[in-house]
C-alpha cells in the first residue's frame, strides 16, 4: 500500500537495492497510478542525476551514468503497432529495462521479468501489486514484502 509519493519511492529505492543485470520491470496502471513517480525514485536511488519524465514520445530513454544502465520506456502509443522498435534487444544489454504502460505489449515482454500493478484507491492512496516471473523476482518480492 502507498499512502503516498514517498511510499511509492521507497517501495522503488527497495526494488533498485536488489538490482541485477538485464533486470526488467513492467509498470501497469492508469494514468496517474504513480509510474513515473516509481521510475523517478527507482532512477535516482541508482545514483541517475538527471530530470526524469516519461519518455511518451521518443518511447526510450537510456541513462548511462550510474551503476548500471537504466533504459526508461514508455510504450502506450505502441499499442496494435506491428514496428519493431527493438524493444526486446534492451533485455540483453546488461542494464535495467523499465517498461511504463508494459500491459500494451504482453507479446514482447521476456518471460522473466517482475510486473507491478498500479490501482489508485483515492487521490493519494495507490495499491502495488507485485508479480514476479521467475526466481531472481521472486527473491525480491520476498525482500520487498
């Protein structure tokens, strides 16, 4: 439960202390849901120095100077779009892949990955429902939790 922006960006900090290479995290919830918020944390707790929006119009953005590469996408207008972006080589660059709107592309998502639901309850209070594909996910949900 987050109650709060700051919820949302320690849930965010707890996820990047268990980092790993070719880590993906898939974002879904409505607008407003608090996506970019948990990308914003996620970015700065990985030491990301620069502003960061949502990338709704350029799709990728890729963050270089930090411990390990952070590639921010936002993929809501792709969807029933049949061009290959390349999405999926970002799994395999030894970096983090965070997938905003990630629901939009279900067949291009790699098998193992950790996907959080975001519900809003009310103005301020958001519900984070962790999934996780996979063991190394699993392990996280387990610190997380």
């Amino acid at each position: 439960m987050s109650y709060n922006e700051r919820d949302t960006a320690m849930i965010a900090e707890n996820i990047e202390s268990e980092k790993f290479p070719n880590m993906v995290i898939c974002l879904m919830g409505d607008l407003g849901s608090g996506k970019t918020v948990f990308v914003k944390a996620f970015a700065a707790s990985l030491g990301i120095k620069e502003d960061i929006t949502s990338p709704t119009f350029n799709i990728i953005k890729e963050y270089q100077e930090a411990e390990l590469p952070l590639y921010h996408m936002d993929v809501y207008r792709l969807e029933d779009q049949e061009e290959d972006l390349g999405i999926e080589d970002y799994y395999e660059k030894g970096g983090v892949t965070i997938i905003e709107w990630a629901d939009m592309i279900k067949d291009k998502l790699p098998e193992e990955r950790l996907d959080i639901k975001f519900k809003i309850i009310d103005e301020n209070t958001r519900v984070l429902v962790l999934i996780p594909h996979g063991h190394d996910y699993e392990d996280i949900c387990g610190v997380i939790s």
